[in-house]
C-alpha cells in the first residue's frame, strides 16, 4: 500500500536545524483526519451539554494524549521482549502500531474525570462517543490498511491484499493476505447504523455507548480469527487473543453497567 503519503526534502539552508526529509505517513495522517471529523460530530452534538470549541478543544488535547500513550504502551508490551532486546525498533513502530483496547481503557477514564471535574453529564456525553469513535477509528484502520499493519493470514480466495511496498508493516509481504483493517471498518460502519437506529429508541443514557462496546467486542473477537500479525500475542498456549480476551471483560462490564443504568434510569424515553 502507502505508508507514506509524500517524503519532502528540506532545503539545504535549512538543513542545519531539520532534518534532511520530512515524510507524512499515512497512518499519522488519517488518525489526525479521523481526530477533526470525530471532534465536529461531538460539537455538533454536545452542544445541549454546554460543550463549546474551547473546553471540547481541552477535552480532545486530553483524551487524545491518554489514547497515544495507552493505545502504544500496550502495542508495546504485547511483545515486551522484542523491544527490550532491540529498542531501535520502537522508531519504526511509531509509523503505525496502536492497540484499540490500550487507548480505549486509558481514554474513558481519562474522558469520566474530565467531564465530572467540569459538571458535564457523563452518559450523555458518551452515547455522543457512540457516534464519533467508530468514525475516528474507522479512519485509523484505513491508517492501517495503508501502512500494512493490523493485517490478516495468508488468503488463497479472492479477497486477498498483496502488501508489497519496501516499508510497509506488513509481516508478509508480496502475498495475498486478508484484509482485516477492511473487515474492522465494516464492524464500526455496522455499529454505526445500529446506533443511529437506536437513537430515539434508547431506553437509558449511556445505552448507546455500551451497544457500541458489546458490538465491537464481538465483531473484533470474530475478525481475530482472520488476523495474522501474531505479535500482537496471545493467551493460553494460542487459544484466544489478547484482544479477544479483553473483550470478554468488556462485555461483562457492559452487562454490569446495562443493568445499573437501565434499573437507575427506569423512567428515561417514558
């Protein structure tokens, strides 16, 4: 695919105090593209809240820094050893490399203390997530659908994705391989649609934001099955994933929350 958008050489006069080239990566470009779209779907929305540019602005700038660290820290510690043993490989890492989950359990709480520290209802606020996080993470995984990370087994059926480009992620290269970015971004279009259905339909705040979290969880436990980056790493002797793992916990936190918040809310839409 394209793991770089375009590599610009720097002037020479300039070479002093930058480096020799600038490079915009994919990956990097279409979270910060899926960044903007999710934070004026939260704008447009979160108004009624008394949620403007400012303190929204603040709010991103925050939840932005707890995803990066969370979604890298666990990328890393997936596979602890191979950059213990290498730390140069963590440079490269960076094109491209985030774990969904990492991000999702830094960020929530990141977003609940944020938004209690300013008096703003906090379900509310997250069925508003419902909306714009399957978006920015749809424009992730085109991220890694052109950087080759994220990628699927070795696939003999049509649908297969050759990655071929010399600085591509892709463990496998030059070989039909699923093209399971493609397959998330299906998973979050599908929540999506549901959510929108489920708009005016919900029963108690926060209902939306925990669809969005039992839905993922078992889209993403089913796309593991086609996955084929075997870094990412596994859990007793390589029968489930560390994702599918984590989405076990998920879903039995959503349960949790979906009885509290429906038996607190009884009331709610009637």
């Amino acid at each position: 695919m394209f793991p770089k958008l375009i590599t610009i050489t720097i002037p020479d006069f300039l070479q002093g105090f930058l480096p020799p080239q600038f490079s915009l990566y994919s990956y990097g470009f279409m979270i910060a593209l899926g960044a903007i779209l999710a934070f004026y779907i939260v704008l447009y929305q979160s108004k009624s809240l008394g949620l403007n540019t400012e303190k929204l602005s603040s709010l991103f700038m925050w939840a932005i820094g707890a995803a990066f660290v969370g979604g890298k820290l666990f990328f890393f510690l997936e596979d602890i050893n191979k950059y213990w043993d290498n730390p140069s490989l963590m440079k490269n890492a960076l094109q491209g490399g985030f774990v969904f989950y990492g991000s999702l359990i830094f960020t929530i709480p990141t977003l609940v203390l944020w938004l209690k520290k300013e008096k703003i209802a906090v379900r509310p606020f997250l069925d508003i997530l419902a909306f714009a996080a399957p978006v920015l993470h749809s424009m992730g995984r085109v991220g890694c659908f052109l950087a080759g990370c994220c990628h699927g087994k070795v696939c003999s059926s049509n649908l297969g994705v050759v990655f071929s480009h010399p600085d591509t992620l892709a463990d496998f290269k030059d070989v039909p391989l699923y093209p399971t970015q493609l397959f998330d971004i299906g998973v979050n279009v599908l929540i999506l649609g549901v959510v929108y259905f489920l708009r005016k339909r919900q029963s108690f705040q926060g209902q939306l934001f925990l669809v969005y979290l039992i839905m993922y969880a078992i889209g993403r436990s089913i796309v593991e099955l086609y996955r084929g980056d075997d870094s990412r790493g596994f859990l007793f002797d390589g029968q489930i994933s560390h994702s599918q793992f984590i989405a076990l916990f998920v879903i039995v936190g959503c349960s949790f929350f979906w009885y509290k918040w429906r038996k607190s809310d009884a009331s709610f839409g009637n």
